[in-house]
C-alpha cells in the first residue's frame, strides 16, 4: 500500500510544501493498517516516528491519577478525538467520543520526532476505527531534509507554531490547576 | 397557622424488643418472632401467653379438684332449675286454683358431664386471673389449695406485667401517631437556632415580625420541658417552632433540624445545664459552624460571640456574619460624651419597644437604575422612610468563569469533575455589602436593596 503526495499535502505539517516535494515524503512513508482499540503512540515511551493518519478516528489521551469512589488511581483520560474527512473512516468509532471532535482532511502526530531522536511521547494514541495510517522516520526525514533543505523551513515552521500554542496551553492549564487548587483549598 | 412543639430526641435508645435468637423454624422461634415489633404483634403476643397461663391454671386444677368442682356444678344447675320450675309453677297459679307445687328433684352429680366441670374451672381461672374472685367455687382440698396459693400469686404478677406491657404499647401507638402527623416537610428555607440563652426568646420576637414568618427550629441540650423551652415555643401563635433536643455540633442533631433544607443559621452563646457562674465554650461555637457549613453548603451562619478572638476562627469556619458582643460600646460610650445624641439614636432605632425600624425594601422595578436621590424620594412619599443606604448583593467569584477563557478543554472539564465529585461548588458563597448614605448622583441597579429607617 503506498500513499499519494496529494494525501501528504493533506498533513497540516506538509500544508506549505509543494506536491513534488511531497512527493519525496511520500516515497519515505510506510503504510499501514489497525483495528480498533490498537494503541499507535504510548505515553512515556521514546520516539523516533511521525504517524500520519490519512483515514480513522484516533483518540488522544493521558495517564492521570484522579480520585474514584474506591480511593485514587491512575486512570486514562481522554483530550481530544482527531477524525479524518477526506476519507472519513470506513466505520463507527468503537464507543462515542467523552471529548470534542476535531476534523481535519489528514493529520500528523508525535510531530517532535521530526526534531529530535528521542523525543519522549505525550500522549496516548489509540484507534477508535479501522485506521489506515504513515510512519515516517526522524532518520528518512533527516535523508529528505538532506536532499531538498527547502522542506524543512515550512515544516519546522509549522512544528515550531504547533510547540508555541501547546506551551501557551499548559501555561493556561497551570494557572487554571493553581487557581482550582486555592479555590479548594478555600472550600474544604 | 399550626403551632407545633414536637420535642424530639437525638439519643437512639435499642428497642427492648431486639431480634429474636431462636430460630425461625423451631416453635419457640416461631413464637419469638411472633413476637416482633409491630404493636399489634406485642398485644397478641401478651394475650395468648395470658390464655395459656388461665389454661395452665383451669386444667392443673381441674385435675387436682376435679370432685370438688363436679359437685359444685351439680350444686349450681339444681338450683338453676328448681328457680325455673318455681317461677313457671306461680304463672300457671292464676289459671288453677289447684296448688300443687312440684319440688324438682336434685340433679346428681354422676350426671354432670367432664366438659361442663372443665368450664366451670375455667371460669374459676378467670375470675381469680382478673382479680374478680367471685367465690362461687373454691378448692378444697390441700393440694388444690397449694395450686390456687402458686397460681393467685403469679397471676397477681402477670396482671401488673400486662397492664404495664398494654400500657406501653398504646403509649407507643399515640406516640407513633404523633409522629407520623408531624408534617416535616414545612420546614424548607427555615432558620435554625443553635445554643439557648435569655436572647432566643428576643430574637425569635423580632423573627415572628417578619412577614414571611418561616418555621424555626431551636437546636440546644436544655430540655423540653424547661419553662424557657416551652415559653419560647409556645409565645408566637404565627410560628411554626421545633424544639431538637441534642449538640448543635453533631451532625445527627443537625440533621434532626433539617439542616440541608434549612436557610439560615443563628449560633449563640449557649447557656444550657450551665450555673450562673459558668460561660459558655465559644470554640462550640466554632465547631457548629464548621460542622453545619460541612452539611449544607448553601446555609447561611450566624454567629454571636461574646470573645472577638473567636472572629478569626468563624472567618476560617466561612462564617457568613460575625455579631460580636459589645463591639460598638467603646463608641457608643465615647460618643455619649463627644456626639451626645447619636447613641441614643441607635438606643432608639435598636429597642425592642421602638416604633421605628430599620427595614431592608426591594428597588421598585420601575426605580432599578435611577438615582439614589430619585429613589430616596420615592421612600419619604410612599412610607415616609429615610433611605440611608443599600445592601448590595455580590455573587461569589465563579471558577468555571475564571477558567473558561484559557487552557485545554480538557484541563477545564477535569478541573470542573474533580471538584463537583468532591462536593466542591465552583462559586464561592455570595457576599452582602453595604453603601452607606451614597451621593446624590449614585446609581443602583438590580443588585440593590433599600436601607430605609422608617
């Protein structure tokens, strides 16, 4: 199974690049397939791949320690459903999403594998669908970087803008956290 | 409106009818839970064990004076029937002139049936059971007059064991039925007053004025039937007033008053079981309002204390008002000297026998956002009131208002979980505050309520 460059322009990280230089990408990405309930990226481990979903829905998620009835436990709790739309996914997500949905043609994750070998992954990724997904390594990007440096700056460009809004994010969830934490700490 | 003094105790005592031991299949199992606990069940239980004792007694007798009581019924029935014939013999005088009376013969004992014996012994238990004792028949001989010596004497005890038992049990059933017409569900948006001392009757004067007149409840260990108690819950006919007897600091008593439904509480100094003497514990105090802000997150506390260094800890406890003792007479003392007058203005103003009043109005609708000398002169036309001030009505600070602007969903919505699994409202309590005499010019909106001396 291979993928079509027009697929790769789909990835909002290759958004900039043109179909040829796409082209290249395409030509280092291996295909593959899952079934649902089949974890693609896992919290803590280290990671050296890009995965490009072209068609399913994957739930992100994040090991929390949160209070239960039975006392406290780690527990996963899911941040955001990512759904293709061009294609849509052949069938039903296996339960219905507890968070909001983002839609996108196509969509990159473990986007930090591109800028570093070890890179230690943030999240969960699990199939919510059959999921027909890329793997593209640090080291093939590396070759492709090498041989067209122009892919680069788009790329990183856009690697760069997606760290800035995710640290801006935990800056807000910081000062959120603190002020719950007060306001707890003021209610009990 | 009805006025109920329905004291309630928060001691639980174990009922003396505690589960039954034996088995439910043997016959004495059976029987213990026959037993039970129902009232019905109780009676039922008292009156076969009373028909097996007259039983137990008729037939040991019946067996030990069995000749005695054979006569005696024989005895009895000649007798009945010479009457009969004496009596029909007279009427049929008037038709005769012949006077022939005809003696019955005696009827003999060897005729008189086992069952007829048997009844007649049965009525002999009776008679003695009930302590009637008619004497128409007793025993004679010394065995049977033995038996009658053991029987006379347990009946005496079992008639006094069962008149208390039935007594109890229809003490019960009255108690039962007082409390299943007592109608809790009156007291919703009530105020609770925790503690007694010679104020409550005060307050609950200047609470029985308001027009809305909710129910009350008085929370305090003095008891029901102390003059105080029974003063205070019986002086206002338009009140609806209970009495708990317990701790205000327990949540058992607490919830005895209906605290999760309730919308105000007053805590004063308790002065319940003390001497002269003795003061009262003001960390109690505290504790009732820790402990009522634990039950009820809505309820608004009062708290009167007569130490100010009590403030910080009802501060700590999020207690809603503060009312310390003697806080204002240093001033009204000195202003006696410097601004004679204005003490007695408060003096006037405060007492319980004043005409005026210091009221608290709603903004008509048509005045919300007009003036506060627009709205002034509305008060001195319609109720010839000065207005001095408003209270102003500020909601808490709102979390999920705070958060909602910034962060990941995700962290906003597990934020917001958390904290309502833990029972932790994400509003902060609403707060009073007060403008005292404001500029011409000011300008109120629907926050605001008149302050008006009237």
């Amino acid at each position: 199974m291979s993928v079509q460059p027009t697929q790769v322009q789909r990835i909002n990280l290759f958004r900039d690049l043109s179909l040829e230089q796409c082209q290249h990408i395409s030509n280092k990405v291996e295909m593959k397939s899952c079934d649902p309930q089949v974890d693609l990226l896992t919290e803590g481990e280290l990671g050296d791949t890009l995965l490009l979903i072209f068609q399913g829905e994957v739930e992100v998620s994040q090991e929390i320690m949160v209070k239960t009835k039975s006392g406290f436990s780690q527990s996963r709790k899911a941040i955001v459903r990512l759904k293709t739309t061009d294609p849509t996914p052949t069938a039903d997500p296996i339960y219905e999403p507890t968070t909001f949905v983002l839609e996108e043609p196509a969509f990159a994750m473990g986007e930090y594998a591109l800028v570093s070998e070890e890179a230690i992954r943030t999240a969960n990724v699990t199939a919510m669908t059959p999921t027909n997904y890329g793997v593209l390594s640090f080291r093939d990007f590396s070759g492709i970087v090498d041989a067209d440096p122009l892919i680069a700056g788009p790329v990183f460009k856009r690697v760069a803008q997606n760290a800035v809004d995710k640290v801006k994010t935990g800056n807000a969830d910081i000062a959120n956290l603190t002020q719950a934490f007060f306001f707890a700490l003021s209610r009990s | 409106m009805n006025q109920s003094a329905v004291s309630t105790s928060t001691h639980l005592s174990k009922s003396k009818w505690a589960e039954p031991k034996a088995s439910k299949s043997s016959f004495w199992g059976r029987l213990a839970i026959f037993q039970g606990n129902s009232q019905l069940s109780r009676l039922i239980f008292w009156i076969f064990w009373t028909c097996v004792f007259i039983w137990v007694s008729a037939t040991g007798l019946f067996f030990l004076e069995y000749p005695t009581f054979k006569t005696k019924v024989a005895e009895h029935l000649s007798s009945l029937k010479k009457a009969e014939q004496f009596v029909n013999q007279n009427a049929s005088l008037t038709e005769s002139k012949e006077l022939s009376v005809k003696i019955a013969d005696d009827i003999k004992t060897e005729d008189i049936d086992i069952l007829s014996t048997y009844f007649y012994t049965i009525w002999w238990s009776v008679t003695t059971f009930t302590t009637v004792g008619y004497g128409d028949i007793s025993p004679q001989s010394i065995y049977g007059k033995a038996f009658v010596i053991l029987v006379m004497m347990a009946g005496f005890a079992w008639t006094i064991i069962l008149s208390g038992s039935v007594a109890s049990i229809l003490v019960a059933q009255r108690l039962k039925e007082d409390q299943d017409s007592f109608d809790d569900t009156i007291f919703t948006d009530h105020t609770i007053i925790s503690g007694w001392n010679s104020m409550v009757s005060q307050i609950l004067s200047v609470l029985a004025q308001d027009q809305e007149n909710k129910p009350i409840v008085l929370v305090n260990e003095t008891s029901s039937d102390d003059a105080g108690i029974q003063s205070a819950v019986s002086a206002f006919d338009n009140l609806d007033i209970l009495h708990v007897f317990g701790n205000y600091t327990h949540e058992s008593a607490l919830s005895n008053a209906f605290i999760q439904r309730a919308k105000d509480m007053i805590v004063v100094p308790d002065y319940s079981n003390l001497s002269q003497l003795e003061t009262p514990d003001e960390q109690t105090t505290v504790l009732a309002v820790y402990t009522a802000k634990s039950m009820s997150e809505n309820i608004r506390v009062i708290a009167h204390i007569t130490d100010p260094e009590m403030a910080n800890h009802l501060q700590r406890a999020n207690c809603d008002e503060i009312v310390i003792s003697d806080a204002f007479t240093p001033k009204l003392l000195a202003y006696h000297v410097t601004h004679p007058g204005s003490p007695q203005l408060v003096d006037t103003i405060f007492s319980p026998e004043s005409q005026s009043d210091l009221q608290v109005h709603d903004i008509p609708v048509d005045l919300v956002g007009e003036t506060h000398e627009r709205i002034s002169r509305h008060f001195k036309f319609r109720m010839s009131g000065l207005l001095i001030g408003y209270a102003i009505v500020r909601p808490g600070a709102s979390l999920e208002e705070q958060m909602k602007s910034a962060g990941s969903g995700f962290m906003v919505e597990m934020i917001k979980e958390q904290l309502e699994r833990e029972g932790i409202e994400l509003t902060s309590d609403e707060k009073v505050f007060i403008e005292v005499n404001p500029k011409d010019d000011y300008v109120t909106n629907d926050k605001h309520r008149a302050i008006v001396l009237i």
